[in-house]
C-alpha cells in the first residue's frame, strides 16, 4: 500500500503566528502553495489556507492583522509519514480538512498532503 510520503509535497512552507495576513498570502503565491505551516516560537501551531484567506477578508480582517487570527489554530492533526496513504484520507475526510501536516520520526513536520495529492493517490490505487 503507498505511503503517505509517497504523494506529500515537500519542502513545507511555515510562517510565525505574528506574520501579517499579505505577508503570508504573498508567499503563497510566490511558491504557489495553497497552505503554510503557523508556528509560534518554531512550533506547529496551526494551517493557513487560502481558503482562510477568503475568510478572514469577509469577516472584517485587515491584511496588515497577523495570521494567527485567521488559521486553524486549534488541535494540529497530523500523519507519519510512513503511514497508510488511505489512513491520510480517512482523516482528511473524517476531519473536513483539505490539508495534512507530515512528520519524520523526530516528529518534525516534513511536508504537506493536500487533497490534491490524495485524489492523486486514490487514482493511482484504481489504476
């Protein structure tokens, strides 16, 4: 069965919690990700999306206001990444997120499953 290292993007782009919402949206274009790791003091706090871009705009926030007011910043989940890609599936889809935090087996966030990467995954395993 594939791995969830098989398909996640890596390397992860990650932002402090304090960063402004342009700053952050900027480089989203930039590396044309749809998703940033938020940290406060060097650790996984959260996920900024472009989705949470649209969102934090239509609510009234400014994009000088830090990320942190705009991010899913409660419980981070996150897969191994030799895990089951279809366990990553399972959670994405369980859990309504579009994007999965990966970690090595320091724990250290190493890369992204987004769920692009895991239609790709599901089309391979019909194949």
């Amino acid at each position: 069965m594939p791995k969830v290292k098989d398909y996640m993007s890596s390397p992860i782009f990650q932002v402090e919690a304090n960063t402004s919402i342009q700053e952050v949206c900027k480089l989203m274009v930039e590396r044309g990700v749809g998703s940033v790791l938020v940290t406060e003091q060097g650790q996984p706090k959260g996920i900024f999306t472009d989705r949470d871009a649209i969102k934090a705009f239509a609510m009234g926030l400014s994009p000088s206001d830090e990320v942190r007011l705009a991010s899913t910043m409660e419980h981070l989940e996150v897969i191994h990444m030799d895990d089951d890609v279809l366990k990553a599936i399972d959670i994405m889809t369980k859990r309504k997120i579009r994007h999965l935090p990966v970690k090595d087996d320091e724990g250290n966030i190493i890369g992204m499953l987004s769920i692009l990467d895991a239609s790709k995954a599901m089309s391979d395993l019909s194949k």
